[in-house]
C-alpha cells in the first residue's frame, strides 16, 4: 500500500499543476488575445463544467473501469488540453480545450479522495493535498518563468503539459498495483459499498449542510487562485510577472499548510482543524480590507493559503464518518460536484461584477464566501455533535 500511496501522491501533483495556471497567465493572455478581462471567468466556469459532470457520474465509472484505469485516463486528457492550449490561435479554440481539461479531474478527484478517506489515516489525506498544493504551487512558478522570454504563457503551458505527459507514462507503467490493490480490497468492501443516485444520496440526512461549505470553499480558493494576479496588478501596481510569482505564494501557503495540518491531525480531531482553518482565512480578509502597504495584501494571500489548506482534505476525510462507510464513495462525487459548482459560477461571477464596478470588490466578495463556508460547517458540527450525543 505505500507504494501505491506514492503513486496517489504523483497523481495529486498532476491535478494540481494545471488548476493555478490561468490565473498566474491571464494578465499576459488577455492581452495577446485581445479578449475582455471576464473571458477568463468563462474559460474556468467551462473547466469546472467539466468537473461538475464527470464527479456526478464518478461513482459508477470508477465502480466500471477501477481507480487505476480511471486516474490514468484522466490525467491524459488533460495532458492534451494543456497541449492544447500552448498552440492555441483563438480564445475559441481555448474553450474547447477546457472541454477534455474540466472532464479529466473530476471523476479522478472524487475516486482518490474516497479511496484515502476509507483506507488511509487523517494524515493522508492533508498530505496527499499537500501533493496536491506541490503541483498548483508549482504551476504559476514555472509560468512566471516563462512570461519573461519570448515564448511567453504559450510556452509555460507546454512545459506543464509535457510534465503531464511524464506522469502519465508513470501511471501507465504502475496500472498492475492499482489492480492488485483493487482485488485485495474488492474481498473487504463489496458487502459495505452501496451505490446510490444522486438523488437519494441527497436526502441523506445534514448533506446539503456539507455540500454548502464545499461550495463556497472551493468558491473562496478558486477566486483567489484566478483573480489574485489581476487583483495585485490592477489594484496595487505590480508588474504581471511580480503578480504572478506572488499568486505562486498563496498555493505554497496552501501547500506548507497541508504538511502541518496533516502533522496536527495525529492530535487534532479534523472538525478541530476545519475550525481554524476558516478562522484564518476570515482573519486573512480583514487584513485585505485594511488600507495597509501592498506588502500585507501579499501576505494575507498567504495566510488564506494556510487558512484553506485543512479545510478541504478533513471534510473529505470525514466523509465517511459523518454519513457512513457504504455511502462514502456517492457521496464523495456530490461533494466534489459541489465544490467545483463553486469553482463554476462563482470566479465568472467575480469577475462580472469587477468588470461592472472595480477590482477593489475583490476582498469583500471573499468574505462573503467565508462567512457562509463557516456558518454551514459550523451549524453541520453541531448538528453531528447532537446526533452522537443522542445515540
């Protein structure tokens, strides 16, 4: 199994390097293309599509094909997309790129996240997101990189592509442990597995409470990851490869912030560690909304990067105890499908009313996303917290 758990771990790497690079390139992109500041909106809500459906469907292709097969499939699509779009002539030809990039992580994303939370300890799970923030952290930096010589963001996204490519060939070669593992675990779990529709996993008693808090944490993380460079650019006067290598920063918080919350799960309970992280991040706003030096707003991205990073990995692992074992895996595709529902309409929807007002909402529009993140999780704990004591 720790074999294998470094390959989940590579897998991570590959769904984190491509989620963080339109946002580091989109100040450059928008201009080589001569398209509206919102487009970028648009090219991510297309993405997140994508994700939407393949994790609304994830529980019965992965029940069909396997996590192996399914995780190897879907970091080939979208090691074509990010191909894709290096050459891309128009920001037509970028939408239909997103197609094949929104669809390659949706279905794997729910499939090794279910597969750590019902195998894998607390820890796991905050680490193989650390992976996960290894690989988004990763992205703006080999980005801004390349903004600075000729090839541009054209050739940055060639270069994550062709990483892309590398870790494909790794999965290709290691498919016989996915398949061994899958066997050993078949004989265990098939009489606990239950496969639910959407729909009756939905009248599952507390999750739409769930399926809030992940909407508007993936809202509040991909807001940041798409307009922190245009934000730092327009608003505070920094160059576009500055910018970029800042936004970098937010996902090494995220990153730093994923190692220690898995170290602090060994003691802390994941409820415990989901609390703190959305106490910082709400603490990380306010300081953006203070009239302070362009340095603090640096910094404050790096504190909602250290704020996020538990949040997401200790809801998914706790997936299995709030709604039970048999369930977990329909319930993980809900989920995901919720989380990329925020990453869907609410950055396009940022970037609507930026474009109608200023770039100066951009602090308060996070806040409203936290505060409603932390209500739902709040008022989700004591209503577990009520059902233990009653049983």
């Amino acid at each position: 199994m720790i074999a294998l758990l470094i390959i989940i771990y590579i897998s991570f790497i590959s769904l984190g390097l491509p989620d963080s690079l339109l946002g580091s390139a989109w100040p450059n992109m928008q201009i080589d293309l001569s398209v509206h500041l919102g487009v970028a909106g648009i090219i991510s809500m297309i993405v997140c599509a994508g994700t939407i459906i393949s994790s609304l469907f994830s529980n019965r292709i992965v029940s069909k094909f396997g996590t192996g097969k399914v995780t190897f499939f879907s970091v080939a699509m979208t090691a074509l997309a990010l191909l894709g779009f290096s050459f891309s002539p128009n920001i037509y030809f970028l939408f239909i790129m997103a197609i094949p990039l929104g669809l390659g992580a949706g279905s794997v994303d729910a499939a090794l996240n279910n597969f750590v939370a019902l195998h894998y300890k607390a820890k796991h799970m905050n680490w193989l997101h650390c992976f996960w923030g290894i690989g988004a952290t990763a992205g703006p930096i080999i980005m801004s990189i390349f903004l600075g010589l000729n090839g541009g963001w054209r050739t940055g996204y060639a270069t994550i592509g062709i990483i892309q490519v590398i870790l494909v060939l790794v999965l290709f070669f290691t498919l016989p442990l996915w398949k061994k593992a899958e066997n050993k675990n078949t004989v265990s779990t098939e009489t606990e597995n239950k496969v639910l529709s959407n729909r009756e996993a939905l009248k599952i008693p507390n999750i739409k409470l769930a399926l809030i808090a992940f909407t508007f944490f993936s809202a509040t993380e991909v807001t940041v990851g798409l307009w922190s460079s245009s934000y730092l650019v327009m608003i505070k006067g920094l160059s576009t490869i500055e910018a970029a290598r800042w936004a970098s920063y937010f996902y090494m918080g995220i990153t730093i912030g994923r190692f220690l919350s898995g170290v602090f799960s060994i003691k802390l309970k994941s409820n415990v560690l989901i609390r703190i992280g959305q106490l910082l991040c709400l603490c990380a706003v306010f300081l953006l909304l203070l009239p302070l030096h362009t340095q603090f707003s640096m910094v404050a991205l790096i504190l909602i990067g250290l704020g996020t990073a538990p949040i997401f990995p200790s809801m998914l692992h706790e997936t299995p105890n709030r709604f039970g074992k048999e369930v977990s895996q329909s319930i993980m595709g809900l989920q995901m499908a919720s989380a990329y529902i925020g990453s869907t309409f609410f950055p396009p929807l940022f970037g609507a009313i930026a474009s109608v007002i200023s770039m100066k909402v951009f602090p308060y529009f996070l806040l409203c996303c936290v505060l409603i993140m932390f209500i739902a999780s709040e008022v989700l704990q004591k209503k577990l917290n009520t059902r233990e004591q009653a049983n």
